[in-house]
C-alpha cells in the first residue's frame, strides 16, 4: 500500500495533476521565459528546487504553523528559499540570470508552490511531501522544456541554443541547428506562439489521456468483478 | 442550403431562400473581381499568382479540416467561403511574395482563426484578418516590401518572371528587388511625417496620386464599385460601410482642418490603404461582424476611429487588420447591449 502512495504522488506530479497541463498554475513565467529549451530548463530547475525546499520546509513545521495565519507563513517561506535561490544563480549561472531576469525573483507569486504548500505539504509527512515538490517541479520543468524546444525550433530553427548560460562555456557545441539558412517564425518566440504551444500540448495530453480511457475501458468490462470486490 | 440534396426534407413555411451561404460567397467574389483585375494590370501578375496559391491551399486546409472533424465534405468545402478568406488574405499582402507565405496565411486562417474554434459561423475573429496580423507580426521584413505601381517601375515582370520568383525567389538577371518595390503612401506618409516633412509636400510624391495612392486608388475604387453592387443585393447592408468610411473620412477630416501640415487629408485615408476593402468587405464579414443595426453602426465607426489611430500614431502604416480585430472582440458585447426592441414588448422593461 505504501509504495501506492509514492507511485500515485509521482504520476499525480508527472501527468495526472500536471501543474502546467492540467492545473495550468505558474502561466506566466511558463510562457514568458518558454522561448527557447534552456531559459525553460533554467527556470524549471529553480522552480523545482523551491517547490522541493518549501514542501520540505513546510512539511516539517506543519505542527507548530497556526491554522489562521498558514497563508502568510508559507509565502514567508517561499519568499526566504527563492531569494535563497536567486542568489545562488546570480553567484553562479550569473548569464543564465540576466537572461532570466525578473522571472527568478517572480517565482515566489508562482501559484503551484502556494498550491502544494497548502493543499499537499501542510497536510502530508515530510517525506511524501519533498518527493511530492520534488515530482510536481518536475512535471512543470519538462512541460518549460518541451514549450521551449517546440517554440525555439520553430522560432530560431535550433535546439538548446545558449547552452553556455547554463552549462559553461563547453557546452556551446551542444547547440544544435536544424535550419542554417531560416528566417525564423518570429510569432513563435512571441507570446502568442507561447499560448498556441501550450495549448497544442495540451491538446496533445488531453488526446493520450482518452486513447488510454478508451484501452482502459475495453480492459474494464474483463476486470469488472476484480474491481467491485476491492470497492 | 438550397442546392443542398442532403437538406430537402424541409418543414413549412415552403420560402424559397436564394440567399445560401454558397450564392452569398459567389456573389462576393464576383464583386472582388473587378479591383482584382485592376489590380493585375496596375501593379503586375503577383497579385494573381497569390490568390491562386492561397485560394488551393485553403481549399485544401479546409478539406483536411473537414476531414479530421467529421464534417460533410461537400456541403462546406465549396461554399466558397474558403476561397473568400484567401482572397481576402491576399489582397492584404504585398503582392511579389514567395510561394509560402500565401500557403502559411491559408493555414492560420483557415486551420487555426476558423475551424479550431469551431468552423464557419462559430470563429470569433475573420480568418483573413487573423492570418495577415499573424504573418505581419512574424514575417515583419517580407510584408512591409510591396511592389510599386507598374507606372514607377523601369522594367515590370513577366508572369513566368513572377512566378520564378515566387516559387524560387529568383529574380531575372542581375535585377535587385527594390527596383521593384515602393513605398505604400500610408508607409511613405508616415516615415516622411516622422522626419518633420510637411504632408502637402509629401503627397506630391509620384507614389501618390489623384486621390489617394498611384494606382491602388483605381483599384480601390473598383473595389468601392463591388461593393456598392454589394449593397444593391443587399447581400451586405448599409450600416457597417457608412459607419466604417464615415468615421474614417470624418476623424481624419477634422484632423486635416485642424492641422494639414501633419494630418494627411481624408481622400488619402479613404483611398489609400486597405479603406474601401475594409468597409464593404472585411468588416462586412457576417459571422465575426455585430448583427444588430446599432451594434454595426458602433462596430463601424470603431473600426474607422481605431483604424486612423493607428496609421497615425500606432506602429503600423495601415491598421485596417488590427482594427477589425480589436473590434471583433467587442462585437459580442455590442450585440448584448443593442438588441433591438421586439415589437410589442413593453417599454418600462425592455431595456433590461
């Protein structure tokens, strides 16, 4: 039963409860900072590391947080780790930063981190909770990425463009550049290129999730009998 | 839905409605004909090439479309509204083009502006319009190059000439492509304005002419003529090409009395840009278009006002599209509020 709850915590973050996909928290830095691959690993991987922290932080002190004033309590808390965080990427992917800008700082407003504070980490052990931030952060950095490389592709005709921001100065091999001669699909780096992606991945999720219903259905009418004795 | 077997199981009263969205269409095509043609002779075969590629394109996008939704294929895809939209598309672009621009607009108007929201009736915005502010806000470079009247240009294209360069953008022999290209008046006007020109020593520019733009003014009055014809059976009404040119002609008018040395006079803004197509052809569209008589009237005088702000301090030389756009979303509000009385309803609450 117990690894049922792990495995639940982790598809709930990765697909079913999807911050980005289904509970569509976080848009704005989501479709702000999607532009290419590594502005969207950047800010996925520091936003993973806050909701990770903050559920960890949260989770551990739930006891002692009064009920009335929990709002004010978790804010102060995402607002200490984000700063944290700012200027750990300010120290050390100081290019990453700049590019990324005011959307660091802004990851305290991001709704999810709020969202997992309160409605999983303040109610959950500190271990459910941390692989719950833990998941949930990446659910909503692989959905960053995969916006950023369908928009840069689009938009510039390459892959991982600006590697080095992040990864040092070896890593601008990793660019990969699928059209030299491309004028680029300016629309796509544009903010409505960022809605237009996301609602295409959306309808992309939405599609598997009723292939899979429509599978699971034909599968039911077998198991049937299995399922009404667990009930 | 006359011409239609599939719906002959008709209920009383038997009225026969000659007025299917098939003949409507015909009927705005052939009125399009006209500054078309006009068009071809004045500023060369681009124009032509244009709307055949955009006109099978999205007759082909229409057909996947109809396709992937489970729709009747034969019913929609020949009522010539497809073919309208990439008209339309291609009269808002320059026309010396390469070959996918043209295919990209069809494919955003067509696949994304109509039948991802629901298809011809259900789209919010006109297709033709959100296809052109998506090309113009991606391809800024391609769409702001348009080829000068036939009349300024030492050494017009052929129509394979034209067509090599759509297709292969290649231009015979050492040619440049700016020798084939003009500034718009609109674009002139406004650049020229910037650098503290005076707008009458402007508009005696070549580019300009009698009334508004050398050579787009005829086609621009041919297409007055369309629509005109338009009006005549009463395929259009009044309301909303009245409401478009009235308020274009009359803001811009009360500009030029207040100020000629900056403010163009109102003859350039009727007869130059996209004007006249806008006010019996784009806005008119009935689907994206307020249905009420006072909601058209405000929906074209938006139309006219928005569209002479942006020419004059927007960052675009023609704001025809973004107007029709903007006002496109208002359209349902309008139609909430101006609801006409219903005969016999009583007047204490009928307003509410």
């Amino acid at each position: 039963m117990s690894d049922n709850v792990y495995g639940d915590i982790v598809t709930n973050g990765l697909w079913t409860n999807n911050q980005a996909l289904v509970a569509l928290l976080g848009l704005c830095p989501l479709l702000a900072v999607s532009s290419t691959a590594i502005n969207g690993l950047g800010l996925g991987v520091a936003t993973m590391a806050t909701l990770t922290l903050t559920n960890l932080i949260v989770a551990s002190i739930r006891r002692w947080i009064l009920q009335e004033i929990r709002i004010p309590m978790f804010v102060i808390i995402i607002a200490c780790v984000v700063t944290a965080i700012e200027l750990l990427m300010n120290a050390h992917l100081h290019d990453l930063y700049r590019v990324l800008g005011i959307f660091v700082p802004l990851i305290v407003t991001n709704c999810a981190i709020i969202g997992r504070a309160e409605a999983f980490a303040s109610k959950n052990n500190v271990v459910r909770s941390t692989l719950d931030g833990l998941v949930m952060g990446l659910g909503f950095a692989l959905v960053l990425v995969f916006l950023g490389i369908i928009r840069e592709i689009l938009g510039y005709g390459t892959i991982f463009r600006g590697a080095e921001l992040m990864l040092g100065p070896w890593a601008s091999d990793l660019t990969i550049t699928l059209a030299s001669n491309y004028d680029g699909l300016l629309l796509a780096i544009l903010p409505p290129g960022a809605f237009m992606a996301l609602a295409v991945i959306i309808a992309l999720k939405n599609k598997i999730d009723r292939v899979q219903q429509r599978r699971s259905a034909n599968a039911v009418s077998v198991a049937v009998p299995l399922q009404s004795s667990r009930a | 839905m006359s011409d239609n077997a599939s719906t002959s199981q008709a209920t009383s009263p038997f009225v026969p409605s000659s007025t299917s969205v098939g003949a409507v269409m015909r009927k705005v095509i052939y009125a399009l004909i006209p500054g078309v043609v006009l068009y071809m002779i004045l500023f060369g075969w681009g124009i032509v090439i244009n709307i055949i590629l955009a006109s099978v394109s999205a007759l082909l996008f229409e057909a996947i479309m109809l396709m992937v939704r489970g729709r009747p294929l034969r019913m929609f895809l020949f009522d010539g509204s497809a073919v309208v939209t990439a008209i339309l598309l291609t009269l808002a672009l320059p026309p010396m083009l390469s070959w996918w621009i043209p295919v990209l607009g069809s494919f955003f108007a067509i696949v994304v502006a109509k039948h991802l929201y629901g298809g011809l009736g259900y789209n919010p915005f006109n297709p033709a319009m959100m296809a052109y502010a998506i090309l113009l806000v991606s391809f800024p470079l391609q769409l702001s190059l348009w080829a000068g009247p036939l009349d300024l240009i030492a050494q017009p294209l052929t129509f394979v000439e034209t067509l090599n360069y759509s297709l292969f953008h290649q231009l015979p022999g050492a040619m440049a492509f700016d020798s084939l290209t003009a500034a718009t008046p609109l674009d002139y006007l406004r650049t020229q304005v910037g650098l503290g020109q005076t707008v009458e020593a402007i508009t005696r520019a070549p580019i300009f002419g009698l009334l508004g733009g050398q050579g787009m003014e005829w086609v621009n009055s041919a297409f007055l003529l369309g629509g005109l014809w338009l009006l005549y059976m009463r395929i259009i009404s009044w309301h909303i090409p009245v409401a478009v040119l009235a308020s274009i002609g009359s803001i811009s008018g009360l500009a030029y009395f207040l100020d000629p040395a900056v403010f163009a006079n109102p003859s350039v803004h009727l007869w130059g840009g996209a004007s006249i197509l806008c006010a019996f052809f784009i806005a008119t569209d009935p689907i994206t278009a307020s249905t009420t008589p006072l909601g058209r009237i405000i929906y074209g005088l938006g139309i006219g006002g928005l569209t002479f702000a942006i020419r004059t301090w927007g960052g675009y030389p023609d704001g025809v599209a973004f107007a029709v756009l903007l006002m496109g979303l208002v359209v349902p509000l309008l139609d909430h509020y101006t609801v006409p009385k219903v005969f016999g309803a009583r007047t204490d609450r009928g307003n509410q």
